[in-house]
C-alpha cells in the first residue's frame, strides 16, 4: 500500500508563466515517452512478478513509487505556467504583465491562444491533465507487462530511453531557468533508470544468458537455420549493408551471423469458396446471383 | 518503392482448422507484440532516418518488406484456421467433420461461436482483420520512431522479445502441425532480429558508447548527483534490495552506482486562486458566489 | 430540431432471450457497419451542407432520423435477449427455463456467462451500450463527412452495403422468430438506403459526371499519364490480370485503360544529418560522441 | 512525493483459482468503473487545486494514495486466480486439481480458454493488466478534473456509485470467500468516498450555494426563461411526466420549475455555398464540371 | 421513433466568422463535456430502463430528443464560423473582408491557418465533425449508462455541471454577439438539466433514500468499520484536514464520519513462479536456462 | 511476399522546407483518408480473398504494394519539411535563412513553434509518424474488409475518393512547387483508383447485379414493402424533396421508388424489472430498500 508526503520530490518554479511550454510538458506527463506510463508499467510488472526473481518486485515498486512524484511536479510545472494564460482573444494579460510581455516578444494574446492546448483552456480550467502535447489522452495499452521479465527490462530501458530524449528536448526548448533546473534532475533520474533496468539483465547473464528472448523455449523446436541470418528483401538482390549483422557470432553466443537473399519458400495461398450465408456476393461463393 | 511475389516466404498449412486458434493468431497480427507494429515501426525509423547513419536505414527496410510477408503468412493462417467455422448457433459443421469433432473433443457448434471473435464472424467474413486476440484494432501509436537511433534500437529489441514471447506462447497453444511449423519458422526470425538490433548497438559503441541515451546532451547539465543512484521509496526506509543496480561501476562507465533513501527536496505546490472567468466556483476564486 | 413518438418504428420482439444473440446485434448498434455510424454521418453530412445543393441537406435528415430509430430498436432486442442472463456462474436460471434449456441445448450457465460481453454483466446491468459484438467502444472517427457530396454518398453507399451485410449475417445467425422478422425490416431498410444514395450520384451524372471525385479539380493539373494506368509491382514483372481496369475506355469517359509495370522514377531520397539539440544520438548528428 | 509498503492494505487470498474470473476483476481495474481511472482522476484534481479552496488538494491526496493500494489489490487477486489457468487446450490442469475440477462443473480446460482474456493468456503470462473485462485498454480520457470543484466532486461521486454498483456485480457473481472477503471491504471503502464527495458539497452549501454549476457565472446573462423549464418532445405534443422537475421550486432556491413543449425558435440554416478551391463537387460550389 | 422540424430550436448566427472559436465550439460538440455525449447518453439510460421506475424512461427521451437540436445548433455555428476561413497560407481572404481583419487584429492568413484544426481544412471542408477542440474523436465509452438510476442521475448532473462550465467558458471567451446570445441560451438549458436530475434523486428519497449507491445491496455484507472512515495515507501520520467528511452522521443517516491513519491489513503478497511454457524467463521458473 | 528498391516511385523534393504544411501532409498519410488505410485495407481484402473471384486478389495486392511507396513518398516528404524546423522559441532559424524567411512572411519562430505538431518537435525529431495532421494516431479499425466483394470495392472507391479530395486540398494550400508536383502524381493515381474499383463492380454485373449487397442473400426474405420506398421522418409530415430516389425504377431493377411518411409500426417497448442481484436499485427492482 501507500504513503505520501505533501511536499515534491524536487523544487517546481516558474519565473515567467508560458502557455505553449505547458503544452509542450504535457508530452512528458501523458505522451508515451511520459511519467504515466513508467509508472504504470512499473507497477504493473511489479504486481505481477512471481516466484524465485520476486527481488525485482521489490526494485519495481520503489520505483514505480518514485514516478508517482514525477507526474505531479510535471502536473504542478504545467499549472504554474498556465498561471498568466488569456481566456480569451480580447484578454490583455500580456500587456499587463511586462515580463512576460518581453519574454513572448510582444504576442499578442490570440496567438498565445492559437498555441495552447483548448484542452487546458476549456477542460481543465488551466491545469494538466493525462494526455500528450497535442490532446490525445493517454492509452494504457502502452503499459509493457509481458511476464518475461528480460522482455520488460528492455522495454524499461526503452521508455526511459526515449523518456530522456523527451526531457532534453524540452531543456532544449525551456528558456525558464526554473523549468531547465527541474529537466536537469529528471533527465539525471532518466540515466540512472535506464542503467538500473540494463543491470537486471547483467545479473540474469548478460546477452549470452538472456538471449534469445524468452530463454526458456527450447531452441531446437525453432528452424534454427533461419535463426542467425540477415534477410535480403531487395528486388534486384543488392545485398544488405555489411555489419555486426551480417557477419561473426551472434550476441548470444550459439550461432553465427550470416547475410542471405529472400526468396519464397511457400506457395500462392489458397483459400477455399466463400460460404453460403457468410454475407459474401454470390460470385465469391460460385452459386448463381 | 516496393514489389511483391504472389508466393508466401514460408508454408502455412492447417491440417485441422480451429476458429480459436485463429482467434489467438489475431494477437501476432494486431497485438502490440505482433508484426503490424514492428512492420510499420521499421519502416517509419528507416523513412525518417538521417544523415551519418544512412546505412540503418536500408537495414531497416529490408527487414520492414521482410515483415510485410509475416503479416501475409498469419492472415493466410487465419483465414484456414476459419474454413470450417460454424456461422449460427444451429450450423452442425463439426458434426459433419470427424476429425474436427475428435479434436474439439466433441464439441458443440455453440461454444466454438461463442469462442470466436464476434468480428470474425460478424465483420470480416472468417477472414483476417488487424486487431489483436481479444478484437481491439491495432493503433499506430504503437509505432516507435523516436529520432534516436540507439532508442530505436531499443525500442526494436523489445518488440521482437515481446514478438518471440508471443510466438512462443502460440506455439505451446497450438496442436495443428502446419501451425507449429509456421511458428517454428516465426521464432527463428524474432530469434535473429532481437539480435540485429543489439548489432547495431554494439556497432555504436556499446552500452559506454551509446548510454545515456541521447548520449549528444552534455552530461554536466544534468543533475549528476542523482544519474547513478537507486531511489528507496519504502515508507519505513527499509533499503531497496541489493543488486548489480546499488554498488559498482555503472554499465556506461560514467559514474558508480549507489543506494539512498529518498525525502523531499521540494516544497509543497502553492497555485494561485482559480482566475475569475475560469469556469472555477466562486470560492476557488475567492469571490462571494 | 427534433421529436420522438414512444412507440417504435417497427415491433420488436423475443421469445426466448439468448445473451449470445445480445452480443451479437451489439455489432449492428456499435459496430462500424452499425447504426450508431450512419445515424451520425448522414446528421453530420446534412448540418454541414452548403449551397446550391442543399436538397439533399433535407434528404439526409429524413434519413438520419430514421436511423435513431433504428438503434432504439436494436438497444430495445439486446435488453430482451438479455432479460434472463444468468448473473453468475451459479445462478440456474437456464434450468428454471425450460424453453431457454431447450434452444441452449443443455447449457449450463457458466458457459453463457464466458460467452456473454462481461459489459453487458458488469457495466450496463443487461442493457445496451455504444459498442460492438467484442465490447469496444464506437469512435466518432467512423463518420464520414468530407464536404464532397459525391465522396459522401459513395461512402454512405458503403455503409449502407456493409451494414446490410451484417444484418444478413445476423439473419443467418438468429433462431428466434421475433429476431429474425425485426432484421427482415431492417434489412430492407438496408436495401432501399444503398439505393437512395446512388441515386444522388445519378442526379449528379453518374459516372461521368461525377468522377474523379472531386470533379472541381482542373484534371491538367495532374499527371494525366498515370491517370488511367493500372500499375503492376510484380517482382518478376508477372502482369497484373487483364480486366475491365486494364483495358478500354475508364469509366468517367474521360481517359483509356491501360496496365503498365511500375518502376522507380525518383531517387533514393537523402535526408541531411538529424539537428544538434534535437536529441539524436550525436552519431546522427556527426559529431563526437 | 509518495512512499510504499510492500504489504497490502487488505489481506487477499484465492481458494479456488478461475480465470473466469480474473477477467471479471479486470473491469475493476481498468474499466471506466475501476480503481485506476478514480485513482488517478483525484491525483490530478489535486494537482491542479487552486488557491482559497486548498484544504481540498490534501483530501484528494489522501484518497488517490489509498487507490494505487486498490489497484493493487486487484492486480494480486488477478495473478492468484489466473495461476492454474491452462495454457492450451491439450493442458490437464483442472483434471489433475479436483477442487477446481469440482467448482468448474467438471469443465473442460478448453472451454476456460475460451473464457479467458486472451491478452491474459497471450500478452501478460498470466497476470493483470490496466484494461477492462472484454480487453480494451483504460483510456486517460476517463479523468475528470474540470478545474470546478463542485463539478469535480459529482464527477467523483458517479464514479464511486458506478465502482461501488460494480464491486456488488462482482460479488455476486463471486464463488470463493477470499473473494467476497475482498470484496466487502471495496464496498465499504466505495461506501465512503460516496459519502465524502458529496459531504465536500454540503461544505460548499449544499444545492443552494454550489448550483448551478459554476456558481461564479453571472445568471443574468443566460435566458432565465428556459433556466427552469422542462422541455418537452413528444410528436404529438404528449405532456412529459409530472414530477419533481415540472413544479415546485427548483433546487438552487432560484426558479419555479414547469413544462413546455418545446418549439422552434430558429429558422432553417442557411450556409452559403461550398468555397472553390475547398475541395467539394462542382455543383456544391456553383460552378460547371 | 422520431421526426424532425429542419428550423432550429433557437437562432444560430455568426456576425464575424472565426475559424478559432470554430475550433473552439468543437468541445461542445464532441469534446467529453459536449452534446454528443449527453444526448447519447440519456437515450441509452431510456433505452434500457425497466420496470416499475419506467417513468423516467419517458423523461430521459425528452431530454435527450432536445440534446440532438443542441448538437444541430452547435454545428451550424461552426459552419458559419469557418465561412471565410483562409484555405492556404497565400489566401487574401483576410484582407478582402475589413470586418474580419479587424476583428482579426490585422492577422495574415497564415496564424489563421495555425490555429485552425486542420481536420476542419482538410477533412471537413469547413464544416463540423464529432470530435473536440484539439480533434480528438468522441468515443462513446463516455457513455455511462450503468443500470442503476441513482448512478446514471449523478453521472448526467456530472454531464451537465462540466457542460455548463464549458459554455461558459466558451461564452467568456466568445466575441461575437450572435455567439454569446446562442450560449446564454445552451447555459440556461444546462442550469435546467443540472436541476432536473437532482430532482429525480430527490423524488427517490434523497441521499438517505439512495445512498449508498446501489442501495439494493444488503450493507450487513460490507466490512461496516470502514463504510464511514476518512483513511489518512500521509506517510508521517499527519492527520488528513478536518472536515465534514471526517466528524458527524454521514449524508446517508446510516454512520458516523471518523478519521484513521491507514495501515497494513494485509500481507506482501505471493505468488507463484512462472508456469513452464507460459514463455517466462527460465529463471522465473525456476528452471536452469 | 515482398521486395523493395531503394529508389522512391516518383521524385520528392522540397524547396522551402515548411514545418506547417509538414503537419499538413500528416493527413495523408495517417489520416483516416490516408495512405496507410488503402494500404493495409487492400492488403487485408487481398488476404482474404476466397475462391472464385481470386483475379481481385491479385489486382489488391499490386496496388497495396504500390501504397506503401506513397506512403514512403509522403514521410520523405514530412521530413523534408522539418529539416529547418525551429527547436526552440529563442532559436533564429528563420533568420538565418532568407528564403525560409521571405516564404515565412518574416514570422518568428515562436509562431512556428505554435504551428507545428508537438509530436514532431518532441516524439519524432523531426520526422513523420502514423498519425493525422493533428496528431491522432491511425486506427486499424478503419481498415474495411467485409468478406463481401462489392461492398469492399465500394469500400476502396470511398478511400480512393476522399484521398483524392485530400490530395487536392493540400495541393491547393500547397506553396512549394516540388510539393505541387508530387501532388500531382498523387492525385493522378487517386484517379485511376477511383476507376479500377468501380470497374470490377462493372465487371460483376453493375448495379442490376451487384445490388443489393450482399446479392447473395434471397431477397424473398426481407420485407420489400420497405425496400424501395423514401421514409419522410418531417415531424409535420412535410414530404421529403422529390427526387430520383422518390420515383421511378430502383437501379438494381428490382423495384419502384416511391415515398412515404413514417409511423410507428410498432408499441412502446416494456423491459421487465431490473433484476435482483443487478446492482440496480431497490426502486427498480421494486422491492422494499
């Protein structure tokens, strides 16, 4: 079960309040590069982990737990730059205030208007809400619990993979120095998360001992001739680039990479007649109209 | 530009067709572990791949046309596996087919209906459609394509784990020999694309080479103190769990791993009043209603 | 503006309630080839009509209204199929019914409850809801509404043939005769909607007067060479079937068939290197990791 | 920021495993019903809570704390009653447990297959996920949090009575005492927060001083004259109901109610004609083909 | 079944088009707060109402025959509202109609074309469709139509208090004098709705009539020490804020209202390994790799 | 199975690169009038194409194949458009380029910023992705394929008639004449298959034979006293507007237009109580509370 603390993780502060930042954060609360699915999906696996690796139950929920905080100081950095936002065309808010005046480069409001989420002007009453930096909510079909717990490290390791490029991306793109000190501690919170997850599978054997992915299928029922080679789909047969890809021993240790041209090994398919009363036109089913 | 050959890449023959089994075959088709997502996700990386790197993106498009013909293989194997699929309650197709009957275990028409995917049934005619095992379409937003090359990598090893995972799994349920022959075949392939992909990490330098991801943000923006340690969050302070993730070098050899429990570095959240005109009640504006 | 009249358009009626059957017609309520889709579109078609065409503004109100009729009919058949749904695995319902017993064959609750969609259980308490035979939800992206009349009634058209498909479908499927007389309207219904909308594009000229859609468009504006090209992508140049698509005159009379083999008239497209600061790994960029 | 126990908030436990009803208990997690949509509907409420009305923002933390432990909850009696769930049709699991075997009525593990959420089966290996009983995946769309408290807290108080109407279904439905044990304390905590929202409104002074929502809207700019009267449809003219909402003073203390039936005040609309250049046919714009 | 009048129910007209606030009316139309939602909503309560309560059933068909005349209002508005919309960047329209351009504030066509939906240029020709200010489709799970009356009153006061919040937001932001009349006149429609299902939950008893919701169920089954309880979950025991909620006889006249610190009841859970062939890694089995 | 060439089908090229008509080209390809629905749509018609009418296989899957080059031609074309896309507020790109500049009409790239998709500033890095031109992602449910051969051609004209309507508006936004000039041959194709669906209903008979869809069912079984005949739904019986579709041969030859006011034919429908157990309340189940 759960605790909280009123007080966040780290410090939130917004010197001059942008609207089309706030929009732009929202990628980082409800995209699927964001905080919400981290979190969900951490504790989803959590929830889910069974018998002999249950120690990574344990890793899981600390975790998870931490994002929960994530999503509310990004939730709190969206508010707060909404704080100043016009509610409508004619509203003078810039012009009121001359910092924020400068800072839009003299806006007038309908433009600050055009570029904010009409979510957070009609929905939310100016506050985050769970959806990306273009409004659409998010979907929990992107929470990855697969039960194999290699699959769900490296889909850990994925979504903290692009969730920091999502952070640079919006340091890059913040000019508040409050906003860029507190990306500069999620993107260090990225890092460790995409190492942690990257360790498990160190401590599972590394590449030898976790691949292929699930490990626990015996290889000899695959077509193991197909198992280690690049296919070529060019029409003409230009051979693929040559890389590690195409040549020396696979990253698991039990075959050798090779490089071939694709070519049929099946046959045109053939499916019978449709049938009487399947709703097809008399044609497909070969009885007179 | 692309091109096709009326033959498969590999048989697919069904002995004894299993509307069920169909049914399951669906979630290698539209699932979020299944091939319409990796078939788009390489295409969408390689399309939009830039400069330096070109070489991936003729990697990418040969395996996305490979993946084309998967889909192809597993909508062929659907439709077979629905030849012989009762169309109402009252049909006695079973009934007329003893080997069906032995091998539903004598079964009544009404359960293998119910069994089904209305949509099956209803929608497709007993044919294919792109939606995964429990009917709900496939949604593009499953398609990764993050600008990051080393992300996307990742982001391809995951779905092919989870892809293999999933083959796996239909594999066991399966007990038509065509069928298993088929996923045999599927495994080998997801079997060598989990390993390309690593390839190409490995190519780049490896995990020292490549973490943090995006490895092109100067690291001393970030918050460094907190990129290499573990985050307890137990409400006692009972320490996380040892691991690979709390003590040693971290795997990009930038830092050393480390365990601390977390506290609130921030205050709490202060939002102003809700504005007057917001849509707010008057007392979360504070103004007499 | 609109009324409503409290009796239906047409008798529904159960004798014995079967809450598979319930299932089903939720593909006819909330399906895409459902009601619920065209009742919408033709609304939507008609509230944004524009000008000198305005005709059949009214034209599809008259439509549109009908078809709310149609999905309290449908909503009206699901509440009777399910009136004696068993609400557990427990619950003897079918065995205190011996008519219900009879139709089922024997079945025992457990089965009806796994066959049932766990909304009509769980969500509605045994009613209807917006969705299809497998419980997902209808999205207002189904309603097609371009602003082009001739685009709209050919969409429409479809609707109306992939909705009458269903129906069939259900006809076959149903054993009660309330059910089967309910669909034998609604399926005439079906019937006189494909052909009212193609009578529009017949008002509009027909083939030749209408196509290509839209027919405003300055056809020298466009690469009229491969305006009327069948184009082959066999691998191995196999030619496409010969057809009425291949040779002679096109329909709109404005052009001459032919089938050519396609190939590439562009260059492989080259992208320049991904941004600084646009969280590419720095090997995209080119430069030093 | 936010803390955890490993232990649960209340003891959960399975006699009898039955994937039947794993997926049964999916539609407390993730349907628009369930434990993730109200959990994350009060976090964001608070998140986003303004100024003078803050006493408020620490409630809803308080009660979205409790809910991640819900979900929790949930999760672990998902996993315990999926844990002898077969795996294919061959498997004998219920055969080799006569406990299951007895409960099951001597059911075949094909039938539970088919019962099964495939997704379960297929995607999690046997654990939960965050969607509902047929397999859609919960959608964020489903957090309200408007910016309006008193909105917000009958926001809050339906999906309380719909969780709660929901937690009955499913203990009805429910056979093993660990279940109901379970699920009687949900109940009771449904019980609550029904109570608690709705206590917020009485805070807020009751219907008189919250309605109309919001409060903050100067009522002399809407027509009063239809503030209070219900309107009537019927074709024919046919007086609605009498009942509370045709006479008597309204609840707000503001307006008499009463009944009329409803007339077109409005003319016909009249759009002008198709743009050119805006894509429609020739004969919407005016112009010739 | 129903019919139609083509005048509207109350006068739709734009003085000075606006392509923003066409974008803006959307929310209403198929944003969650809007029209579709509740006039689909409230025929399927109707739909599905039984028995002794039938009564409402005619009261929700009225309402929800009127909500289609409010979506037809809507629509229209957004038609005329896009009228002279630019439908390029070069397009003159702005500085062809002086009306427009100053009103505009002298915006050249290309912010015109930025803040539009593009689904209205390039989908719609200009005209409305059932999707929100930021177009996103409306999906019908927004439907709630749970089988209980209580629940359903509560979720369509819901339904109205977040409508009435929108269109007075819309109406705080409108310039248009046309558009403000329309919106005073949908504001006083959802002050009445708002009434009218409040007034039906008094007809049935009130809150110690109706609470707790479903009010069928015997409460002697829930765990009744916590029915009444305000659990706190800070994570120092800081007691949760003083409140209506926490002291005195609950809403329903069935409890007292206390205040707890919320702890662990139950125990960490456990659950098994991962099955053989459930596609775990070898080692959640328990297996050697 | 599938090849590729690296070349693309026709040339794509770019002169001024525009960030906003990069969004704009976002609805071709991930629209619901796109290039991924014709092109999965064809491909899963041509999968399920059965018996004898295999020829419209093969014709499907050469133009399928022929798709995914224009989808690759549009994501070269998106990215293309982003290559100078501004990253940030504060970044001169615009200045620094004076044709950009020029086309731009002196914008700053705070306007640019606003105009753009956040996907493809934060998701993407400036590239394409499946979804529309306001960053909803593609829905495999709008893929059609019926199992009914007619209705699926009419699907494909449909598709075909909307994408060309697309393609005409964008080349009408259009200001790059590279843009125009791929536009161009997309249109041209959007032509040619308008033509070829419409040709294979020629070639199954035309109207007379093909309708009413499915022509499989026996005709003799519906009510064809509904038929062919116009319902007018005018609340005042006002006729509907005369037309070709009121009078005259119907086209499939099968009946006489004619037009007809609607009534009910029906009662007012009677659910029975809500059941007990349902989790209705105790008013609907009409027992005592």
């Amino acid at each position: 079960m759960y605790y909280h603390d009123k007080r966040l993780q780290y410090p939130v502060r917004v010197e001059t309040p942008d609207p089309l930042f706030a929009r732009q954060l929202q990628q980082a609360i409800g995209g699927i590069e964001g905080e919400i699915r981290v979190c969900l999906q951490y504790f989803f696996q959590a929830w889910g982990a069974r018998g002999p690796t249950k120690k990574y139950r344990d890793m899981l929920l600390h975790t998870a737990t931490e994002e929960i905080g994530h999503i509310e100081m990004l939730a709190t950095a969206v508010a707060l730059n909404l704080e100043e936002a016009p509610l409508s065309l004619q509203e003078t808010t810039a012009a009121a205030n001359p910092v924020v005046n400068a800072v839009m480069g003299g806006e007038r409001p309908r433009h600050v208007v055009e570029g904010m989420l009409q979510k957070h002007l009609l929905s939310t009453g100016l506050a985050a809400f769970p959806g990306n930096a273009d409004g659409v909510p998010f979907d929990c079909s992107h929470i990855y619990a697969s039960g194999n717990l290699a699959g769900d490290m490296l889909a850990n390791v994925t979504a903290e993979a692009t969730g920091r490029t999502l952070a640079v991306r919006l340091y890059n793109a913040a000019h508040d120095p409050g906003m860029k000190d507190m990306l500069s501690f999620l993107i260090a919170r990225d890092t460790m998360h995409q190492q942690q997850w990257l360790a498990v599978i160190e401590e599972l054997g590394g590449f030898t001992g976790a691949l292929p992915i699930p490990n626990s299928f015996d290889q000899s029922l695959e077509k193991t001739e197909f198992s280690y080679a690049f296919f070529g789909h060019d029409k003409d047969g230009v051979p693929p680039p040559a890389g590690r890809f195409t040549e020396g021993p696979s990253l698991d240790g039990k075959g050798q990479f090779s490089a071939v041209q694709s070519t049929p090994m099946g046959d045109e398919p053939n499916l019978g007649p449709a049938r009487d009363g399947s709703g097809a036109q008399s044609e497909q089913i070969g009885k007179p109209a």
